[in-house]
C-alpha cells in the first residue's frame, strides 16, 4: 500500500509542479493565482484518489 500512496504522490508532483509555472505566467494576480493553483491541486488530487480507487487500491 505504501508504494501505491508513493506512486500517487510523484504523480501528483510531477504533474501539478509545470501546469502550476503555466498558471504563475498567465495569471499575475496574487490572490486569484493562489484560488488558481489550490483548485489546480485539489482536482488533480481527486483525480488520482478516482483512479487508485478504480483500480481497488484502498487509501483510507
């Protein structure tokens, strides 16, 4: 179970990391970059959650 978490979690940071450079370039307001990349994260993480939990990998 540890090395599927560890599986999602470099999946997760080597997808999240140059979409979140793209928003910093396109958006240069502070607060809506921050609003932004948070539903960036939170999407990509569900996203993740779905796909292990289709795959019947239980992570709770």
């Amino acid at each position: 179970m540890w090395l599927v978490i560890i599986i999602i979690v470099l999946i997760y940071a080597l997808v999240l990391t140059p979409i979140q450079q793209g928003i910093n370039k396109i958006i240069k307001n502070r607060k809506l970059n921050i609003v932004a990349n948070l539903i960036l994260a939170v999407f990509i993480f569900l996203l993740l959650y779905f796909v292990a939990d289709a795959f019947d990998v239980k992570l709770w």
